[in-house]
C-alpha cells in the first residue's frame, strides 16, 4: 500500500513522503481522525532538543496521541468505521521483569518512529483499543495521556507504604489535571491537595480538595505521595517544594520531562527514606485501564472534556504549521486536530 506520511524533517518544516507499507494479516488500516500534540511534539517542531537528538531522530511523522476509524481488517475482527485508540508503543521483544514501556528496544511513535501524522496508519492488531461510541472523539483523542496518567498511579499503587491520606499533585496543565481527574477513581478515598503556578488553571481543578499556588503554601501543609507533572526547569523546583511536604517515607512520582539534568537535595531524600520513582509512557495495559475508568465514570468523561481547548481542522502542511504555531500560545487545555489531510 502507498501511504502519504507527513514528517517533520526539521525544525518548524513538514514534507510529505510517499512511503510503501507492507500490510500483513496482524495489522489493521486506520485513518487518523482526532490528533492530539503533547509537549514532546513541540520540542521537535520548535528545535527545542538537542541538535544530537534532533539528528537521531528527524526526520520522522509528529503525534503520539490519536483516535482514528478502521478503514481495513484483513480477519474481519473490526468493523470498518470502528473507532478506535491507537497504542503509540511498539514493543519488538518480550520480558519478563522490564515492561513494555521501558523496553529501550520498543518503537515508539514520533520518538525516533513515525507518529500518527499520516494519511493511513498501519497498525499492529494488538495497538488498537475500541473506543466506546459515547466517547466525546476530542477529549478520546488524548486517551494517551490519560494512560500515562493510568500508568503513574498504577506504579504508585505498588510502590507506596499505607498512607493514603493525602495525595499532592505538583503541576496545573495538561498532565496534572489529567492525573487528578484520575486520582478522584483511584483514590476515591484520599485528599487531593493540588500546587501549581496560575490560579487561573487551578480554578479548573474545582473538584480537587484543595489548591495552593506554589509561592504561597502554608509550612504545614503535608502530603502522603505525590506527583510532579511540570517539566522543564520546573521540575527542580516542584521536587524541591515535594521533599519539603511530603510526610517521610512518601513516594514521589516524577514524570515531568526537563531537557537539562535538574538538581535534587539528596541529603533530605535519604534522611527522610524517600522513593523518587519515574514514569514514562505507557503501555496496552494502560490504555484498557484508562478506557475502563472513563466507561465507568460519566464524571471523569466530562472533567477530561474540560480539557479539551483549542480545536481546529487541518487540510495541509500550511494548517499544520500554523496549528503548532497556535499550540505554543493556548493558554488551557490540550490542542485538538481534526485530520483532513
Ligand atoms: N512521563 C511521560 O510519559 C509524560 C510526560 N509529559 C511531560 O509532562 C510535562 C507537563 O506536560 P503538560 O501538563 O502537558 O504541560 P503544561 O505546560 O500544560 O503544564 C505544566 C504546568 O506546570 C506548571 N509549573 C511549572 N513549574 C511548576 C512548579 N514548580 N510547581 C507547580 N507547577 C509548575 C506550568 O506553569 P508555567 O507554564 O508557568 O511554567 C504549567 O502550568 C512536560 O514536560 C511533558 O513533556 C507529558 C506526557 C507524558
Ligand atoms: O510524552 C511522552 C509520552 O506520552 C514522553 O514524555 C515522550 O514520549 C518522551 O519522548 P522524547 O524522549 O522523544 O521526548
Ligand atoms: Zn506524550
């Protein structure tokens, strides 16, 4: 089959290539129909990695976040015009203790592979997730993320002593909001302290118990476990500012990417026996999970819908640009294409 791929082949421009897949019988055809951007994304397309990353990896298709309708099953397992969540992970080797997700041999979508940017994806089987029809197909286009959110609260599910009592998210964007939306099924029973840097972002998190900007949190505030979903420089200061509140013996989950090495006080993580844990991705396990929690909860499908906040059809390479162009300058929520190439 000839597929039209559109790559990123450097900073800030797109081409179009003519590639030939070849399609066995453990593959299904989809046509990209909801492409959401996450921050790797951006760091590609405005030059912001490494110019040694940047060679590794370009020219290669952007979005590892997407929902697309089946155009072709050679089994006859999906109806054409099933919908459905494409796993952006592509793991090449089995093993026994290093999850899919961490296997440095797995592909990963628009990390060195091509993402969903195309005309056609050829998908293995096993990367499809059905996405329920009373899905909202914006907010399903970033079931990604949520999965990654899935994945870090499944970790600290295993990873954390007894104390549930409170759980701190450090972050107010796209991550953090998804990772609270989840923490309320997760940890239905705990508090959920939110610090961020914009009251503005965190009046979106209405059903979190309670929410501090960062430069004005009480000295006694205390946190169980938490999570740091900032990135960037950021981070060092929200790891930081976790060590200071959580109770000793807390994990700290750390998912946030920072393209330059941060600083952590060791000194207090060993003296008080902290687990700092990373998180990366996420794997086909996850992506069920995540669909499984948004079936179950209508509440949950509408905080995530809240998310949902720039939306715009694209038909060429121009609309492309300029739809990254608009991503670095929406202030809330996730950037939503309709795919129209
Ligand atoms: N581990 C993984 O698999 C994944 C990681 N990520 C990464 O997570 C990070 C966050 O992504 P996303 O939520 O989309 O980004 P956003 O920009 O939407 O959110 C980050 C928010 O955190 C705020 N912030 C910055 N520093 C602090 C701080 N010290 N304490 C509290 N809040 C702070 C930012 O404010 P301001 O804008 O003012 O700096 C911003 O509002 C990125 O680095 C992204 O690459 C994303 C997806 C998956
Ligand atoms: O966003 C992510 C997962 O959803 C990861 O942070 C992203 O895949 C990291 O990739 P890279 O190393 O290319 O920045
Ligand atoms: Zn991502």
């Amino acid at each position: 089959m000839l597929n039209q791929v559109y790559r990123l082949v450097s900073p800030r421009q797109f081409e179009v290539e003519t590639v030939a897949e070849e399609v066995d019988a453990d593959d299904l055809i989809v046509r990209p129909k909801f492409l959401s951007i996450c921050h790797a994304d951006t760091r590609y397309f405005f030059g912001q990695r490494s110019q040694a990353a940047l060679r590794a990896k370009l020219p290669m298709a952007l979005i590892h976040e997407a929902v697309g309708e089946v155009v072709y099953d050679p089994r006859n397992e999906y109806k054409p015009g099933t919908l459905v969540a494409m796993v952006p992970n592509t793991p090449v080797k089995k093993d026994s203790i290093i999850q899919e997700n961490y296997l440095p041999s797995s592909r990963f979508r628009s990390s060195g592979y091509d993402g969903f940017m195309q005309e056609y994806v050829c998908l293995r089987r096993d990367r499809a997730i059905t996405v329920p029809s009373d899905f909202d197909p914006h907010m399903a286009a970033f079931i990604e993320m949520v999965s990654v959110g899935v994945q870090a609260l499944t970790k600290l599910e295993s990873t954390m002593d007894e104390d549930q009592r409170v759980i701190g998210i450090w972050g107010d964007g796209n991550l953090g909001y998804i990772t609270a939306t989840l923490v309320k099924q997760i940890f239905p029973d705990s508090q959920l302290l939110v610090f961020g840097r914009h009251q503005s972002k965190l009046d979106y998190f209405s059903f979190a118990d309670k929410t501090y900007l960062v430069d004005d949190i009480p000295a006694d505030v205390k946190v169980s476990q938490a999570l740091e979903c900032t990135g960037g420089q950021g981070s060092e200061a929200a790891i930081q500012q976790i060590i200071q509140h959580i109770q000793p013996m807390g994990t700290a989950i750390l998912m946030g990417v920072s393209e330059n090495p941060v600083g952590i006080d060791t000194r207090s993580v060993l003296a008080e026996g902290l687990t700092l844990r990373g998180v990366s991705r996420s794997s086909r396990e996850d992506f069920k999970r995540a669909v499984d929690i948004l079936s179950s909860s209508p509440v949950t499908r509408e905080r995530l819908q809240n998310l949902v906040g720039y939306v715009q059809k694209v038909s060429s390479i121009q609309d492309i640009t300029n739809f990254f162009d608009s991503a670095l300058t929406n202030y809330w929520g996730k950037e939503v294409m309709e795919w129209d190439v």
